[in-house]
C-alpha cells in the first residue's frame, strides 16, 4: 500500500497532501462516553412497603462518584460466581448507556443503568 501511494505520487496522480493523509492516517477511534450518573431500580416481588420505600430511595439518579467510592471500599474478591475484578467493575460503570438487569431465583429483581 505505501509503494502504491509513493508511486501515485510519483506519477502525479495523487497531490501531497493526498498521499500524506494515505499514508499517515490513523484508524478512527471511537470513544465511549462518560457516565456521569447510576440510576437503581430494586423489585421485591412479596414485599410492596419496601419495593414502595426503596422506589423513592432511589428515586432520581445517584452521582456516579458516590458509587465509585462505595467501590473502592470493597474487597477486591473474585469468585467463580462473580469473575469480574473491582478494576473491571469501575471501568464498566464508567461508561454511559450500560444497562444491567439482574434477576436473582427467589424473585427480586434489581436494574442499573448508567446515564
């Protein structure tokens, strides 16, 4: 591809500016955009006064930093249940638009979202 671009040039098929940006251009990389918020939504199936209470615990989205402070705190324990690093887990709620939904057999069901 180089030789090609080089002899375009050569030949005067291509200016320098073209064959400048053939042969230095970078692969575009698309970046992912910073979340700056945790929205939580916690259903226990049995219990409506403590789904009810956490709904309005929960109610507008929590700031991202209290998160990951509350992250960092934690042991960072793998297991084979669970083989996601603390690392990992920051940089994954780092990023907007992940949404997760668990849902756990005895019913309860929690949803997170990053926004």
């Amino acid at each position: 591809m180089n030789n090609q671009t080089l002899l375009k040039l050569s030949t005067g098929e291509l200016t320098k500016a073209q064959a400048y940006k053939a042969l230095y251009s970078q692969p575009k990389i698309q970046r992912s955009r910073k979340a700056h918020f945790v929205k939580i939504r916690i259903v226990i199936p049995e219990e409506r006064g403590v789904t009810r209470f956490l709904a309005f615990l929960f109610l507008f989205p929590i700031p991202l930093f209290f998160a990951k402070i509350l992250l960092r705190k934690m042991n960072n324990t793998e297991t084979m249940e669970i083989p996601i690093s603390k690392e990992d887990l920051l940089r994954m709620i780092s990023v907007k638009g992940i949404k997760l939904d668990v849902n756990i057999q005895s019913g309860e069901k929690i949803y997170i979202k990053t926004l």
